[in-house]
C-alpha cells in the first residue's frame, strides 16, 4: 500500500509549485499585488500557508517566480526560436512576436502589466526585477531581430529602439485595455484582439521593408 501511495505523493509534490504559481497569478490580477494575502493563494491551491512559504519565502518571491514563469520564459524561447530560424526576417517577426503575445493576451498573464503598472511604484523591487527579467530581455530580442532585417537589407536603416517601441507598446496597452476598461464595460464587444495583433504587426513590417532605390 506504502509504495503505491509514494508515486502518487510524489507527483503531487512536483505539481505543487506550479498549482501556487497559477493560484498567485490569478489573485493578483483579480485583486491586485497588495491586496492579495497568502493566505488566499494557499487556499485557493489548495494547500496550507506554511506550505506556500516552503516554495516562495514572501509574496515578493512569489510574484517574481510568476514572472519568471509567465513572461522571462516566454522571452527565453522566443530567443532560442530566433536563433534556429532561417526564414525571412519579417516572418520571424510575425512569428516569433505574433505568438508570444497572443499567448500572453490569452491567459491571465496579460494582467501582469496591469499589475506592475499599477503597483510598481509601491514595490520598487518587483519593479526593478521587473525590468531586469522582462524589459531588458524583451527589448533586446526585438532589436536583434530588426537589425538582423537591416543587415540582410530587408529593412530600412531605421532607429532600431523606436521601432522596438513602436511594436511593444500599442500591445502592452491591449493588454492593459483588456484589464481595464475592457473588464467593465461592452463598448469593445465586436474587438479581435488576434486580428488587431496580426493587423498591427504587418504595418509595422510594411513601414520596415526596404523600398527599391
């Protein structure tokens, strides 16, 4: 009886950090970073308190193993896809970019702008992670990507962080429409945020081509 119990102990064991991480994500967009006890989050995995802090010491740990999770490994992968594709670069934007963020604004992930918006001046140390683990790394990827399309000469020689900016920001605003206005009210019912992610990128790839001397 003992050892068919430990397999399954086992994995419930492994499952846990994940089942915390998930339950943290959805009650900090819900109700936000501070107004969130841990005490929630334990319940709402199902487990006690003093198993929450075995696996995240704070909540400060908690949000950023969230972040960790949600976001910098997302970041990670869309760079090793990257370097792997040997496609045409405006491909390898709507590829790479196009995914990750309709993979973002699909889950409770997209919240997490929201959240470091909102509360990122209060917790100066999630804010600093924050830019260390997502804006850095993110920004970066990106403007590889755009001057890999200006030396190859499929893109104009343009400044690389304005057209970084240019693709990241209207997307962190959909994220933070959808967390926000989008959350209360139907003026957007009709909205396709795949279309407008899609529609977004092609302009932006459109004004990057380089046109025939």
């Amino acid at each position: 009886m003992t050892r068919s119990l430990a397999p399954t102990r086992r994995r419930l064991k492994e499952a846990r950090p994940q089942q915390l991480l998930d339950a943290a994500l959805e009650l900090f967009v819900e109700k936000g970073f501070a107004a969130t006890r841990a005490e929630e989050v334990a319940q709402r995995a199902g487990v006690s308190k003093g198993t929450l802090y075995l696996y995240y010491p704070s909540k400060e740990e908690l949000l950023k193993a969230v972040i960790r999770e949600h976001l910098s490994s997302r970041i990670a992968a869309g760079a090793a896809q990257a370097d792997q594709y040997r496609g045409s670069v405006a491909d390898l934007l709507r590829e790479v970019f196009g995914r990750w963020w309709l993979e973002v604004y699909d889950n409770p992930t997209s919240g997490v702008f929201k959240l470091i918006i909102t509360e990122g001046r209060n917790f100066p140390e999630i804010a600093e992670f924050y830019i260390a683990e997502v804006i850095r790394p993110g920004e970066e990827l990106i403007a590889q990507i755009v001057q890999r399309g200006i030396d190859r000469g499929e893109f104009e020689s343009l400044d690389v962080p304005s057209v970084v900016h240019s693709l990241l920001l209207p997307l962190v605003m959909l994220c933070l429409h959808k967390h926000s206005l989008g959350a209360c009210s139907d003026h957007d019912a009709d909205f396709d945020a795949h279309r407008y992610v899609h529609r977004h990128i092609d302009l932006i790839v459109n004004g990057l081509r380089r046109r025939a001397e």
